[in-house]
C-alpha cells in the first residue's frame, strides 16, 4: 500500500492540516505526520513512480527513486521525525505547519525525475523556510528573513533560467550535466551553490538561522543546504573545479567559527565547513567519492541537528545565545551537555562515532584520487572544528568557567527547566550518531554504490587521535587568545550590505534624475507643442523672426482654437496620412 505514496506530499499535506486544527490535536498531526512518512519511505522501491501528465508530450515525474534518492529520504523523514519532537512546545501553529511543509517540499526535490517537477518543490521549499524565520515575529528575523529570501529568490531565477533553457531543448528529465559546460550548466549550477551554501553565497546561512524559532534552526540545519547536496552529487560529480571550492569552505567555516561568539552563528559556519567536505568528495567523483558525499550528508544531519538542538535547548533554559554569558551549565543541565560533547566529537571525527564513519570514505576517496595536498587540507580543517566546538564550546560553556582576563566570572546563572520533548529530541540524534558509529554498515549498506571505508584500520584511529592530542594541547597553550569576546564578524554578505547597497542608493539616483530630466523635458515639449499648435507663429517668433500681426487672417493666435480652424488641421493631417497609405499600396502593385 505504500509503495507508491508520496512522503513529501505527506508532509505538505499535513502542514497543511497542523496550521488549521485545533492545538491538542495539532500536537497528534506533527508526531503523525513524519511517522507515515517514514513509512511511505521505507515501503518505496527502487523504479517506484508517480507521473501527472499536464500538457500533450510533458510528464512530470513526481516520484524518482533510486539509491541516493532512498538514501537522503531516509535521513530526511528521521529528520522531520526529530524535529516534529523537538517543536512539540512550540505555540505557532504557523511554525509547526511550515516546517512540515518545508520538510515535505526538500523530499519533493529529491524526489523530482524532471526539471519541472524540481522548480516547483525547490521554490516551495525557499519560501516555507522564509516563512519559518519569519515566525520568530522579532524585528532582527524579519530583516533577516528579508535578505533570505531574497538571495533564495536570486537561486530560483538562477536556477529556472537554466531549466528553461534545458525544457526548450527537449530535455525534460533530470541528468547529470557535468562536462555540458554550456550556458544551461553554469545557471543550474549557480543556482544550486545558493542552496549549496558554496562561498561567496554562503552568508544567508550565518544571517538567517540564528534569528529562526529554535524549532525551525533545527529544521533549516537539515533541509534546505543538503537539497543542494544531493544536486550537487546528482548533477555535478566529477566536475574537478569544485575540489577546491569544497576545501576552500572547510577551512573558511572552521575559520569563521573560530571567532564567533553566537552559538547558532558558529554552528551555521560548521555547516560551511562539514558541507565543504561533501563537496570535494562529490568533485572526486567515482563509487569512492559519491558514497563519501552521500554519507558525509547523512551524517552531517544527524549530528549537526544535536547540535543546534543543544543550542535550542541553552537558549531555552537561560535565554542567551553568546558563550561569553555562559559557563558551567554541566551541572544544571547534564543531559544537554552529555548530548552537544558527544555530538561535538562526532563532527569533529572522534572514533565510534558516526562522523568519523563518514570521513574515513572522504578522506579515501582523496588518497585514492591522488588529491594529497586537499586531504592535508581537509585534515587542517578537522583541526579547526575540534578547536572551535569540541574544545571551545564545551569549554566555555557547559565544563569551565569563562573569565573575562581580569578574574571576573559569571554570577550564577538562572536555568529554567528544558521541556521533556527536546530532552527526547536530543537523545534520539545523539542516539544516531552513537549507533552509526559503532555499526558503520548500517550506513555503508544504504550509500549508491555500497562503499565500505574500512574506519577502524590502525592508520585512522591514531590518525584521528594523534589530531585530537595536537589540537588539545594548542587550546589548552592558547586558551587566553580562545576567549569568547563580543565582536561583529565580517562575512561575504558584506559585499552586498555596503558596497551594493551604495551601488543601488547611487544608481537609484541616477534613474531618478534621469527619469527627472526626461518628465521635464517631455513636460517642456509637450508645453512647447500645444503652444506652437495652438499659434503657429510663435515657432518663428521664438526663432527670431518678426511675424506682422494681420487681424483675421491666419497667424490670428486665436484660429486654431476654434472649431472650424481644429477640423481644417485634422482634415489636412488625415489626408496626408491617407496619401502616404495610398502611394505605398501602389508602389508596393508596381503601378509607380
């Protein structure tokens, strides 16, 4: 029976229905919702179909289903699942609706066998994640959301223009298009790297999730960034000129994290950063580097969503987002901090645990391909991440005490008592990173083409643990200089919050006296018209030339102006108009 439904239109559906009914029973709708999608997942075959004839010659495939599709529907439903648990205190009908449309429409995405179909999800999907900020009803979501969904709006037209150019070929299914390189290829792709995240359209990210619900950040981690992976790994693999894109985001995100003292601002980073992992496996290409893409995602969902769901659950508890304000909260809240160490060490490759699962299959596929200088690179990266979470996080503030330099520390801070359906939510993600870790093959057995990284070999694990002792004994050298400090980090959204702003104030100036100029100059000729019209000598006159004034006759200033005089200039300018017609018609029958 569920072989052939839809989860995505599931989920639509159901948002759909969570924004209308009731509280008590929209509570029941977001935990069943994600359940039958599960189920329609798991009961979905390889070649199962859904088509909807619209016109005479074009399908829209709404249900393709191979393995990397499977395998990103399985994560995305758990997602929706946790999530639903996560968002159950939630009061916004409105949030909770969304997010189970926005969820529904990244599963219409992945799901989408032709170009059509893709466009229509893939705009669903921007604007039911602009309307999750914009629940937040603050002032700083509202301008985020703004600048959101207008970059999104810049990745749709991208991404509809080159799908134009793809449907008017005759190309109505989805392929993979590396090697094209024509005009259709680099609008797709552009359009793809917003969602991609891919540097310089990475700052939305940094900009807009910290300002969503605490609900909805934890959705936006999961959706909306690994569409634009499964894209990338669909249509892109192979394309070797993102190899270095994808090591440029690793280390930038760790970077960037490094400085930050936003919670949610230094996890949107780390999610940069782990993407740029994914795509310099899909850029290697082969089994090796599709399955380390493919797994790597997987994972990334999983640990990352623990993440910002600890966040969630700090902001929740003590109403602070920067680590400067926080310290000690181990003994106030053992579970969330049990939760963010382990998911912590999983992002950073820690052994046994599902981000180093996932790695081992990224970093091989760079052995194998000969790419030696982007796996030292991407190693460095490793570094960064275990530096600016697994140590400094943790650090700062759930198992030290932050210090200003000069003694002082925090006063007591007030905790409330987090909710037990984010107690749950945070367990069942720290739960999958835990399992997938000690059984690799859970996630091995689900990649397209089955790839086992073989993690546990001797070479990995010192590998990792030798990185882990180096980087500890940096912070603990340096830990003075990893400080939280209150500061505003510069991003790439810096070329269009200044410079292009500047650019559009000046240019807006310029049309305006440009449009200025010209009414005036129309005003000026139309004035100039009606008084010429009206007497035509003062054509001459304006000219310089003396016209006699004769009472009567036909320079009268008032000739025009009166019935006879109006009839006798119409009657000449149609007859000139009708000779002209008529010298035309002949000269076109060769009788002139």
């Amino acid at each position: 029976m569920l072989s052939n439904l839809h989860p995505g239109l599931i989920l639509i559906l159901f948002g759909i229905l969570i924004m209308l009914v009731p509280e008590k029973l929209r509570k029941v709708l977001m935990v069943a919702g994600p359940l039958l999608a599960v189920a329609a997942v798991l009961g979905l075959g390889e070649g199962s179909g859904m088509c909807i004839d619209i016109v005479p010659g074009i399908t829209l495939q709404l249900l393709h289903v191979d393995r990397p599709a499977k395998m990103f529907l399985i994560i995305f439903a758990v997602a929706s699942l946790i999530g639903a648990v996560y968002s159950l205190n939630s009061k916004s009908r409105f949030e909770t609706g969304f997010e189970a449309v926005y969820a529904g429409s990244s599963m219409g995405a992945v799901l989408a066998g032709d170009w059509i179909s893709l466009i229509v999800f893939w705009e669903i999907m921007a604007a039911a994640s602009w309307l999750i900020i914009m629940s937040a009803n603050t002032e700083r979501a509202s301008k985020a959301g703004f600048r959101y969904i207008m970059v999104h709006l810049l990745g749709g037209n991208l991404l509809l223009a080159g799908i134009i150019i793809k449907v008017m070929k005759g190309s109505f299914e989805i392929s993979c298009l590396t090697g094209t390189g024509d005009a259709a290829f680099w609008l797709i792709f552009l359009g793809v790297a917003v969602n991609a995240a891919i540097p310089p359209l990475n700052s939305w990210i940094s900009d807009a999730y910290p300002e969503a619900p605490v609900g909805g950040t934890v959705y936006m981690a999961s959706f909306t960034t690994k569409v634009g992976m499964f894209y990338i790994i669909r249509l892109f693999a192979g394309t070797e000129f993102l190899l270095w894109a994808g090591v440029f985001m690793a280390l930038y995100g760790a970077s960037m994290a490094l400085i930050e003292n936003d919670l949610r601002r230094l996890f949107s980073y780390h999610i940069v950063s782990q993407l740029g992992y994914i795509v310099a496996a899909a850029a290697v290409g082969g089994a090796l580097g599709i399955d380390g893409a493919a797994a790597h995602t997987f994972n990334n969902i999983l640990y990352k969503g623990v993440l910002f769901m600890c966040c969630g659950a700090v902001i929740t508890a003590t109403g602070k987002r920067r680590i400067s304000d926080l310290s000690g909260l181990y003994r106030k809240m053992p579970l969330t901090a049990v939760c963010f160490l382990i998911a912590s060490l999983s992002i950073a490759g820690f052994p046994l645990l599902n981000g180093f699962v996932s790695k081992s299959l990224v970093m091989n596929a760079m052995a194998e391909g000969g790419y030696h200088v982007a796996e030292i690179l991407l190693m460095v990266a490793s570094v960064g991440t275990l530096l600016s979470i697994a140590l400094k996080v943790n650090y700062f503030v759930f198992f030290g005490k932050f210090s200003d330099g000069h003694g002082d520390s925090h006063t007591e801070l007030e905790v409330k008592p987090v909710p037990l359906n984010m107690k749950i939510a945070m367990v069942m993600g720290t739960a999958g990173c835990v399992l997938i870790g000690i059984m690799p093959k859970l996630l091995y057995g689900i990649t397209p083409f089955g790839s086992d990284g073989h993690p546990f070999t001797v070479d990995h694990v010192t590998q990792y643990i030798e990185l882990f002792a180096a980087a500890t004994l940096a912070f603990v050298m340096y830990i003075d200089h990893m400080a939280p400090h209150v500061a505003v980090t510069l991003d790439f959204d810096w070329l269009y919050r200044k410079p292009l702003g500047v650019a559009v104030r000046w240019t807006s100036a310029a049309v305006a006296g440009a449009f200025e100029f010209c009414g005036r100059l129309v005003s000026g000729l139309v004035a100039a018209g009606s008084r010429y019209l009206h007497r035509p000598a003062a054509m001459l006159e304006d000219m310089g030339v003396k016209v006699p004034h004769r009472k009567g006759g036909i320079e009268d200033d008032d000739v025009l102006m009166k019935p006879a005089g109006s009839l006798v200039a119409i009657n000449v300018m149609l007859g000139i108009a009708i000779a002209a017609v008529v010298m035309a018609v002949l000269r076109m029958r060769g009788v002139l």
